[in-house]
C-alpha cells in the first residue's frame, strides 16, 4: 500500500460503511455502550460481525472464562437491543494471547475475520472496530497478511504518547499483538486511553435522566454503569469513563464533531509498558481530544429514540 492509499484510509469514512465489532463485553460496563450505539447507528454502520475478546481481571478466572462470558455479554446486548438477526454472526475470540510475534491464536473470530474479508479490498475496506485485546485482530492478520490491504482499524488501546506509562489494560494484556497491529502496515486510528479517552466521562444524575427507564436497551446500559459505580463509590459523587463508545464515535465523525485527531508515525509498544518512537515509521491517525458534550448527545439520542 502505498502512502498516499494509506493517507486516504485514515480519514473519517463518508457514506453507509461495513463494520465488525471486537470486544471484551464482559470486563467493564463501557463496551455494552459501544455494541448498542454502533446498532443504533444504521444509517452509517452495516454490522457484519461481533467477535468476543480474551480477557484477565476480576471479572474473570482466566483469558478464556474472559472471553466465554463476553460472548454470553454480547448475546444479552443484542436480545435488549431487539437485534437476535446478529446473534448467528457472533463469534468466540482467542482462548490465550499470542505467545509471539509471529504465531496467531486460531479461533472462530480470527477464522470469521479472514472469511468476510474475502467480499472486501483496498478501494472497499471492512471497518475493524476493537475496543480490547488485540489478539483477535493480530492473530488474523498473522494468519493472512494481505487483509491488512482490505479493512481498516479503529482501536481503542494504549495511552497517549506523552503519558507517563503505557500500561493501559487493552495493550498491556498482550504486547505481542499490540506489537504487530502497529508494525504491519494496517490502516490504524488509535483511540489512546489515559490522557485522551479518560476525558468521556457519565454521571449518575446524566443516566438517571436521560437512559433509566426509557425503554430496555437504554435501561440496561443506566442501570449496570450506577450498580458499578455505586459499588465502590457508594455515597460520593462520581463520574464513569465509557471509553469504547469514543471507537464507534470515530466513524461518525463528520466534521471534526465528535473529536479532533492527528496523523504520527506509528508508535512502538514495547515489552516494559513504555513506547518506542523512530520517525520514519508509517503514519497512523491518533485521536488527541474528544468533543465530549456533542459525542454523549449523539449517544444518548441513539440510545433513547
């Protein structure tokens, strides 16, 4: 791919685009938001497939119970969504992380990846949206380079390149395909966490009036954020990061509306949970501020109309 096919890859798409979704449901309270506002966003977004991701916390006895219960996770979102159509085309992730740079993890969603972009190429790409690990997507692109030519990828992961660490949960799980998204030559937009994304923050009052009770999507996604939230911040004021909704947020954002972003060279996680820099390296677009007010509005619509 030359640079001027990549330049034109990393700009905001216009018109009705394919799109795929990878997250680790499960983990938090944030990817349900994304899964939702990327169905309620049909005007844009074609989805074609859900994958669920690995993931380790306390949420989870191990990578793979992690990715097991984010597949019964999204399962749930699509029946509160009335959207059951998709349920055939959501596919269980990676069991482990990569053990290298060069061996992909064989599952369902990597093999599902390879197979859809068989209907895609670099004039049509497929939207890969990846809101966690990114085993899923690095074990694809292991098993068949050439689909770094046919979609492009949008990844909520790691922290901004002036943080002081890049121990961000997504990357740090696994390095190792951090690595190799951001080495391959793939069309990247990266969404960093710590220091752009962290600014996406929802109170407690905002879902009380806008989502509860509105009807059962809305009332899900308002009610799960407040039992967590007031779980650990019981009789305090608090505000909630709803990080991966700001992925599906790239692709709708006509004009700068939802957030301002940048082209740098591709920056290098590396193994001690910092990143490396060499200029020459190809360019992805970084996201460096969120229009927080205008992307809650456009989400809260979505999720109550």
């Amino acid at each position: 791919m030359d640079q001027f096919q990549l330049l034109k890859k990393l700009e905001v798409p216009q018109g009705t685009i394919d799109v795929v979704l990878d997250t680790d449901a499960y983990n938090e309270i944030d990817d349900q938001f994304a899964l939702a506002y990327m169905l309620r966003s049909k005007e844009k977004l074609n989805v074609r497939a859900v994958f669920a991701a690995p993931f380790l916390n306390a949420r989870s006895s191990s990578p793979e119970d992690g990715m097991e219960r984010s597949y019964e996770e999204i399962l749930k979102v699509l029946r509160f969504a009335g959207a059951e159509a998709l349920v055939p085309h959501v596919f269980r992730g990676s069991r482990a992380y990569l053990p290298d740079e060069a061996t992909p993890v064989d599952s369902p969603a990597a093999r599902a990846l390879v197979s859809l972009c068989a209907d895609y190429c670099a004039d049509r790409p497929l939207y890969v949206v990846a809101i966690g690990a990114i085993t899923n997507v690095a074990s694809a692109l292991l098993m068949d380079p050439t689909l770094r030519e046919r979609i492009v990828l949008v990844w909520l992961g790691g922290n901004a390149v002036d943080a002081p660490d890049n121990r961000e949960f997504n990357l740090i799980q696994d390095v190792a395909a951090a690595r190799v998204v951001f080495g391959c030559g793939v069309p990247l937009v990266q969404l960093p966490c710590d220091g752009v994304v962290s600014a996406f923050t929802v109170s407690g009052p905002e879902l009380e009036y806008w989502l509860a009770a509105k009807n059962p999507l809305s009332n899900y996604l308002a009610r799960n954020t407040i039992a967590e939230a007031e779980r650990y911040a019981a009789g305090t004021p608090w505000t909630r990061v709803i990080w991966d909704v700001t992925a599906i947020g790239w692709l709708l954002n006509d004009g700068d509306r939802f957030m301002l972003s940048k082209l740098i060279p591709s920056p290098i996680p590396e193994y001690d949970g910092h990143y490396g820099f060499d200029p020459r390296r190809h360019f992805i677009r970084y996201v460096c501020r969120i229009r927080r007010d205008a992307l809650m509005k456009d989400l809260f619509d979505k999720l109550t109309r």
